[in-house]
C-alpha cells in the first residue's frame, strides 16, 4: 500500500483536491517504491493514526490524476 501527501482525513478531501488541480503525491514508507505512472492503491489517515479509507488513484508522473 502507499500514502498520499499531504495527508488527507477523508477519501472525499482526496476526491476534491484532485478535482481541483491540487499537487496530490503518492508515496510508499517501505522499501519498495511506488510507481510513477498507472494504477496505484492508496490508504489513508498516514499512520499512527487508523486507516479509515481507501482508494485506487491513477498516477501520472507521481502526481495523482484521478480517484476511484
């Protein structure tokens, strides 16, 4: 699983910062790197605090273009 930065609460605050055009970043904390192009599954909150959502993101250049 990956992250995305910033941090959002919601599935819904990811949902509307990518509809807006907002920089929206995927990343993964373990040793294996997340693609910078194609399908990625994200989770969210970041840790410690519990997952409570999660999303699939297509990714163009790192960037997040559209959530599922």
């Amino acid at each position: 699983m990956a992250y995305v930065d910033p941090n959002f609460k919601t599935k819904k605050a990811l949902k509307e910062a990518v509809a807006a055009g907002e920089a929206v970043y995927v990343f993964s904390p373990g040793p294996f790197p997340c693609p910078s192009n194609g399908q990625v599954a994200v989770e969210g909150p970041h840790s410690p605090k519990p997952h409570t959502w999660y999303a699939n993101c297509t990714v163009v250049d790192g960037l997040v273009k559209a959530v599922k």
